[in-house]
C-alpha cells in the first residue's frame, strides 16, 4: 500500500508524504518504508527497523499538531490540542504486541483551555500490564502519576500513585467538561490505590 504524493487530504488540508511510501501488509507480516508525513513544520514518520517481515516498527512525531488526530475521531477541533513530539516503538505487531512510548504534548489544551505540557512515558513490556508514568507541568501545574492498568483483571484493575505538587482548579475545570467552572485556586496532595493478589 502506498499513497499517492499529489492531492493527499486530512481533515481537508493537504499534506506532503514522501514519493516512496510504503506499507506492506502480508498475511500476519507487516512492514514500513519511507512513511513520511508532513505539514508546514509537522511530521508523522513511520518506518520498521530492518526489511524483515514483521520488524519492529517506529512511529515518529515531530512538532506534530494533536488536533490533526482528534479532528479524526470528532469534528469539533476544540476537543484537544497541542504540540506532540515523541516516539513509539511496536514489536511483534501480529502475534504477541508490544509497545513503548515516550511522549511530549507541549501546550495541552483541552476545550480552549490551555492545562500545561504533559510527558508520557508508556510500555507493556510485561504481559496483560500497561504502565504509564504521566506528568504535567508548566502553568503552575507540578503533577505525577505512576501506575499500572491490567486488563485481563475482573476486579482490581488498576494500582498507581498521584502525586500533586501542585494543581491548579483551572486544570481540573479543562478536563471537568463544564461540570467545574470559574474555578481558583490550587490542591496538592497524595493518593494511592494498592492492587490486591
């Protein structure tokens, strides 16, 4: 699968991708070359690490626009926005995926509201576990959340750590969805939640 370099369209704006993309898709293989994607500054890379069948496979952003990939799921461009930069690293993609990530979103906003810069760092380097390590900073925020989801778990789910340094009640109204307004102020503290074997 290749696309073609003239006339490529997201969201309706036009976008450059290099002349010698591709994807190859074969039964449980998959390969990337040359994936590029690009916008005044943006860029979306995606390429696998050797020529083998099913190799490890990179996803690159850079300077890359959040509203580009949450125009995609719902028109209203004030969902979320912000600058992305980052990588994620796919292995196995056909049999037994796994990921990991390391993420910066540079000038968060949610709903027109501006939260601050968000670092992600994800993996599910251990079976049926999804580990993320999540800051916000900038903006007076100074928030940590450490944990881990496991999916396959009926009860007890989820175990992490909160730390707030500080959190303003401005942060807190961007992701309330209107159920928190004209907020001032901050909180900080901690919270826990043990998983139980």
């Amino acid at each position: 699968m290749s696309l073609l370099p003239k006339n490529l369209l997201l969201n309706y704006d036009p976008w450059n991708v290099s002349a010698n993309n591709r994807i190859i898709i074969a039964g449980k293989n998959i390969n990337a070359s040359d994936f590029i994607l690009s916008k005044n500054g943006q860029q979306l890379k995606i390429t696998s690490l050797s020529e083998n069948a099913n190799a490890p496979m990179e996803v690159d952003f850079s300077n890359f626009k959040l509203v580009t990939l949450t125009g995609f799921v719902q028109a209203d461009s004030a969902l979320a926005d912000g600058t992305m930069n980052g990588k994620l690293t796919l292995i196995d993609l056909t049999s037994n995926p796994v990921f990991t990530g390391d993420l910066t979103i540079n000038d968060l906003r949610i709903q027109n509201d501006t939260v601050g810069n968000v670092h992600m760092l994800v993996n599910n380097k251990v079976s049926n576990t999804y580990n993320a390590d999540i800051s916000i900073t900038g903006r007076g925020n100074d928030v940590r959340l450490a944990g881990n989801y496991y999916p396959m778990s009926t009860t007890n789910n989820f175990e992490f750590a909160l730390d707030m340094k500080e959190l303003p009640l401005t942060t807190a109204q961007a992701f309330s969805e209107g159920a928190i307004r004209n907020a001032s102020g901050s909180v900080n503290g901690k919270f826990c939640r043990k998983r139980n074997h």
